[in-house]
C-alpha cells in the first residue's frame, strides 16, 4: 500500500492503523463536552463504543447495544453540549445526553441501517438524515419532527452529506443497488449523478477548505475523491476489503481526515494536506457551473426516475414539510432557533432490540452477519448455509 500520495495540490499520508480483534463495524468523529479535542468513535460487535484519541489509543469503552446501526455526537441543539444521536436496526432514532439521560426518542417505520448528520436547509440547527430499510431517506430535525422524506425505486447502500453545486447549502447523496449515485436535494428533487466507478462500496464526503469532495470506495478497495463534476480528482488504493469509511476534522480545522474500518478489524486513518490551500478556497465560477449541469438534470429535462430492477415495486417521490424545512434565507436566522425539546416526538413506548432469524432454518444471526446483509454483501447463513439478502430478510 502507498503510504504518501501526491496529487495537484492536495496529499494523502496514512497516520496510523490499529486492530480490534472485537471487530468493528461503525465510526464517527466528534468532540465530548470536556475535551474539545477530536474523538473517533467506533461501535464493535461485542456491543461497545471504544473511544479512541488522534494517536490511536483508546480513552475509554463503553456499553453500547449490538442493535445500533449508527452513532454520532454532535452539538444538536446548539447549546454547547454534544449529544449522542443514536439510530438503530429495529428502527429506533435515540438522543441522550454524555452521561446517558435520555433526551427523546421516535420509533421509525422501518428498520434505520445508518444516517448522517449536517446542516441542510436556511437556519443554523443540525439535521438527521437516517436510511430506512424500506429505501427510504428522512429528515428530521433535533425535535425529531420529519421535514422531509423521499423513497427510492430499489435498496439504498449508502447515504451521506456534501455539496455538488455552488449553493450555500448541502445535500443528502446516496447510492443503490443498481450503483448509481444519486443528489437529494430537499428543496427541490433528486438527481443522478454519472461516475466513472462501476460498483460502489463505500460513500461519504470529506471537506478540504471550502471544497467538498465525495469519497467513493469501488469494488477493488480504491478510494475515489470525486469532485462536484463527477470526476476522479485523487484515489487511494487499499490492499484490504473495506467494510466502511467515515471522515471529520482530527487533525486539522481545515482538513478532514479519512477513517476505513477494513473487513478484519482494522483502523486506518489517512491524514489529507492541501499544500495549496487558496485552490481549495475558490468559488465556482460560471464555466464550472455550466460543466455541473450537463451531469445533473436540469429543471425543464427532470422526470419521473425510472428503474429497470425486477425486484423493484417502489415509486420514487419526494415529500417536503414546508413548516419545518426552512428553504430560503430569512435575516435573522436566530429568533426561529429553539433548543426546548417537543416531548409530544416521543414514542409511546420504546421498542426492544430486534433479533433477527435465518428464514431458512430459524437459527439466530449474528450482529456481524446483519452488518454484511444490511450493507448488501454477499452473506450465508453459518448453520444451513442459506444465502441472506435484504429481500429475504424483509419477508420473515
């Protein structure tokens, strides 16, 4: 493997790389309350959250249910107080507090099989995005209200968050199925966008000054940066299967790092250097915005998207709740701002962790096999031998 890689003006230096012979299947980066240095957490299958610091060495270790898919902390309420936001394979989107004091809860439709978390619309609150396994993608806000939910024509892999035009604002990016990349943008419609990848295993988006590229992992464990044009500006090869990858600001303010938890067990984190910082800091121009709408659909060309997949029996739509999603800029963003918690999002009762059975046979999966067949890779049940997919997995 390529330890420094170079390319036009940004660099690529693998930091470090430790093991858990746990097994990890989920990272993020994030900052406690009483340390404002940069954390990263990771979820294993013996049902903990390690939390490890920038060297690599683990801080602590706490229990954390198998059943959670994903989990983040982030200043949701915008109050100075990170929060834990947890989502789950039984459906489950959970807020508490450092110390564990439960702040809401809300059961999902469906089960939740991972999520993001960023800034989508006009105000300055957090959003939450979550993946349904149903192929449907949700908004929520930090009250845990939906502002908008869109469902897909065939299964979801991946979702995250990033740009790929010039406006102020993110937007959710996902990948299905068929392979193929797909811009959300929650004021307005979805997109395709056309990559030079075949298969993709991997997504999420990482921030370099004022640029954000998309990190795409493909089926021969490359790591694609792609621009907002669609087109490969750097790739990392990988010598090891990756199970997932995560990015965030660990070693700099300015430059995210990039996180690839591999198939056993292994940590490597990559630190990315921009040795010429102004070409990250520049705005699009008139001409880059012309190239970016010949790959995305425009307004007059937009229609209904079609999908070819046998299996498919979803409709693709996008709902939007306009009293909660903030779609244009308003003077004083602050006076909407409001960090009361709305007990009336909470559910009822809490559900119980969801176990899952072979439908062949009856005996019960593992966590680690719930990961692949969550994720859509190739997996067997260990006692009959039984091929498990999604499909299967959604009709027992």
């Amino acid at each position: 493997m390529v330890n420094r890689i170079i390319k036009n003006s940004l660099t690529c230096n693998k930091r470090m790389e430790f093991y858990n012979s746990s097994g990890f299947y989920f990272g993020s980066i994030g900052t406690t309350q009483n340390d404002s240095n940069p954390k990263i957490f990771l979820l294993s299958y013996d049902e903990k959250l390690s939390i490890y610091n920038t060297e690599g060495k683990r801080d602590t270790q706490i229990p954390f249910s198998s059943d959670v898919s994903a989990v983040f902390i982030r200043d949701l309420f915008n109050d100075g107080n990170p929060v834990f936001i947890s989502v789950t394979y039984s459906g489950e989107v959970r807020i508490s507090s450092e110390q564990g004091e439960e702040i809401w809860k809300k059961q999902m439709e469906s089960g939740i099989l991972g999520g993001a978390i960023g800034k989508l619309d006009y105000d300055n609150q957090l959003e939450i995005v979550i993946l349904l396994e149903n192929s449907k993608i949700l908004v929520l806000n930090n009250q845990g209200q939906i502002m908008a939910k869109y469902q897909h024509g065939v299964d979801i892999n991946y979702v995250s968050i990033g740009k790929v035009h010039s406006s102020k604002n993110k937007v959710v990016l996902f990948s299905d199925l068929e392979n193929s990349l797909f811009v959300l943008d929650v004021s307005d419609t979805v997109s395709k966008l056309d990559l030079p990848i075949k298969s993709i295993l991997g997504l999420c988006s990482i921030t370099i000054y004022d640029k954000v590229l998309i990190a795409v992992v493909d089926e021969n464990n490359n790591i694609h940066l792609i621009n907002k044009k669609g087109q490969i500006y750097l790739t990392i090869p990988v010598k090891k299967p990756i199970m997932s990858i995560f990015s965030g600001f660990l070693f700099s303010t300015f430059e995210e790092a990039l996180v690839i938890i591999t198939e056993d067990s292994h940590i490597m984190i990559f630190e990315m250097k921009a040795t010429k910082p102004q070409e990250f800091q520049a705005q699009l121009n008139k001409s880059d915005s012309a190239s970016l709408d010949h790959n995305l659909l425009s307004d007059e060309d937009r229609e209904p998207i079609e999908f070819d997949h046998e299996k498919s029996e979803r409709k693709p739509s996008l709902e939007i709740n306009p009293e909660l999603y903030q779609s244009s800029q308003k003077i004083d963003d602050s006076k909407s701002f409001s960090s009361k918690v709305e007990k009336s999002v909470l559910a009822a009762d809490s559900s119980s962790q969801k176990t899952y059975k072979c439908p062949e046979c009856g005996d019960f999966l593992a966590p680690s096999l719930m990961v692949r067949i969550m994720k859509n890779k190739p997996t067997f049940c260990e006692a009959c031998g039984a091929e498990l997919t999604r499909r299967t997995m959604e009709e027992t």
